[in-house]
C-alpha cells in the first residue's frame, strides 16, 4: 500500500491525516501480509500536478545545498522497484517502510 510521509490519524493536516485513518483502517482488515509504504514526495512523470512539480523542483534546491534530505524527492519507477524488493523479502505481518527504507530497497535494487 502506498501511503504518504507524515501520515497519522492523529495529524492536523488533512492529507496526512486522510492517510493515516486509511492506514489505520487497511491494518483492521487484517491482511496475512502488509507492507504499508510512507514515501517522500514522488517524481510523477507526465504529471499535470502544478503544485507537486513545484514543491520537487523546492526539495530538490534544498536537497543540492544539504537540506531536508529525508523528504528527497523519489520516482514512481523508484517507488515500485522497491514495493517489488520488499514483496521478495518481506515476512512480517505488517511492514512500514519510511523514506530511509525506502531508498535502501532502491539502492538493492540497483545492486540487482
């Protein structure tokens, strides 16, 4: 499942928020496997989304002079490669997998 950053039943923000309760509610149906993913803003290409183009190409200024690396902006095809490492490997009832783990199953992939 693919979720957001910062999601949280408990958040003020709406998206977030929408998100966690979503999380909340898909751990209730009590699936043999989950892996609930919780990724940085993603690089969608052919995207008509102004304001996500925009806060990509924000992150990513900040990203070039060392700044709010965890929030570094990640592909879909990134995004999928690693759901698809994770699914060969996971065996744990319900599995996150925040940014960090994220570009961790990304960079195995690539080892691949």
């Amino acid at each position: 499942m693919v979720s957001s950053q910062g999601a949280s039943a408990k958040s003020r923000v709406f998206y977030t928020k929408m998100k966690g309760q979503l999380e909340d509610a898909v751990i209730k149906l009590q699936f043999p496997l989950l892996s609930i993913f919780n990724p940085p803003i993603l690089i969608r290409h052919n995207s008509d989304r102004i304001g996500e183009k925009i806060g990509v190409t924000i992150i990513k200024v900040f990203n070039k002079i060392g700044l709010f690396l965890s929030l570094k902006p990640l592909s879909t095809l990134s995004l999928a490669q690693a759901m698809i490492g994770a699914a060969k490997n996971n065996k744990s009832n319900i599995a996150f997998f925040k940014s960090k783990e994220i570009w961790q199953l990304v960079g195995e992939m690539g080892k691949a």
